[in-house]
C-alpha cells in the first residue's frame, strides 16, 4: 500500500497530470519562471499577430495545444513527438509572451527538455514571417484558383 501511494505521488507523471488537470493546475504555469530550456526572441509584430501566427506553426507541427490563453499571454503544447523525436509525447512547452510595444512582441519559449524548447524556438523563428497555412484540421473549404486556361483548379489559393 505504501508503495503505490509512493508511486502515484512521485514518480507517476500521468497520475500527477491528471491530479493537476482535476485541480485546474496548468503545467504550463510552472515553466513560467524557469530558466533553463528558456529561449526568447523578439519579433516585430503587434501581440496579436504574433500570439495567432505562433498559435499556427505549433499547430502545423501537429503538437497538441492544451492550453490557449491570449489573455493570460501565454500556449502550451505537447505531443511534439512527430515533429522531434528525441521526446516523449507528453513533454510539454509552454511559449509566453510580452508586448514590448504596440509592435513588437517578446515570444519565450521553454521546457523542461531543452533540445526540445530549442527546436520549437528555431521553427517559430524560422517561420514567424513567412506565410503560415492553416493547420490541417482547418475546416476552410478551398477555393478553386484560375489557371491560365481560365478553368478552375482544385488548388488551394495561399
């Protein structure tokens, strides 16, 4: 008996994400004061823009997204395993954001897995000013493109 209280209060994350989940206690909330496996970039775009465009690109990285507070500044998502595999599904990155001024904004990203918080950094860099398509669980319908023949194609139009 003793042992499985042990486990279960210490060493189990799934029982500890579930605990904090029944509570209404976000991991997120813990990496926000953490250093290690903290990168920060700022980026010249209003608070807005940036939050929705990171929102994207973590999106399209197929990670799953449990938390999204545009109020609170700040995303958490998991399940990067498809796009990194040095990770477990369940390792965690929580992304927070500072208005610098009307167009500037700070993005921070941090995990406890460091390589992990890097990668996430360097894609929203690398992918911040770019053209950001929808996440594939879009529900947009496309919308057919003019060819040079004139005919409608089934492209999507980006």
């Amino acid at each position: 008996m003793f042992l499985a209280l042990f486990f279960a209060l210490t060493g189990c994350a799934s029982t500890k994400s579930f605990v904090k989940g029944f509570l209404g206690i976000s991991s997120v909330d813990s990496l926000h004061n953490r250093t290690q496996g903290r990168f920060s970039s700022k980026y010249d775009l209003a608070y807005g823009d940036c939050y929705g465009k990171v929102l994207k690109i973590i999106r399209n990285m197929n990670a799953r997204v449990f938390v999204e507070k545009k109020k609170s500044h700040c995303i958490g998502a998991s399940n990067f395993d498809t796009a990194f595999l040095n990770c477990l599904d369940a390792t965690e990155v929580g992304i927070f954001f500072v208005e610098t001024s009307p167009t500037r904004t700070q993005a921070d990203v941090v995990s406890k897995n460091s390589r992990l918080s890097k990668f996430v950094f360097d894609q929203i860099g690398s992918k911040i000013y770019a053209k950001i398509p929808e996440p594939a669980t879009s529900n947009k319908t496309p919308q057919p493109v003019k060819g040079k023949s004139g005919q409608g194609t089934a492209d999507i139009k980006k």
